[in-house]
C-alpha cells in the first residue's frame, strides 16, 4: 500500500473521531467527549508510528533494490 494512502486513511479516521467527540459532548457531555479524545489521540499515536515503519521500511527497501 502506498504511504501516502495509509496517511489519507489516517485523516480521515482522525476526523471521524473528533465528529464522535463532538457528537458525545453535544449529547452526553463534556467527560464522554474528552474520553473520546484521549482514545483519539492515543491510537493517532500509534498510527503514527506505524506509519514511520513503514516509510522506514520502504526507503531501506529502496536502498537494498
């Protein structure tokens, strides 16, 4: 998959979340919306990482072709 397709797929989901937080906050308040967003933030981290491995990946695989 091409890197800069996983990162438009990240965007995506990103602003998907933040819609449920604001969703969450509109209808059950101000802790479900920051529950929300410390979900949202945690797996970005670890989506973020797993983007820099897989660049990482491609320019060794780039380099050893």
């Amino acid at each position: 998959m091409r890197l800069l397709s996983v990162m438009r797929m990240g965007v995506l989901a990103s602003s998907g979340w933040l819609a449920l937080a604001a969703l969450l906050w509109q209808h059950y308040g101000f802790l479900w919306a920051m529950l929300a967003v410390v979900l949202w933030a945690a797996l970005l981290r670890l989506f973020q990482q797993a983007v820099l491995k897989h660049a990482e990946a491609l320019a060794r695989r780039g380099h050893d072709g």
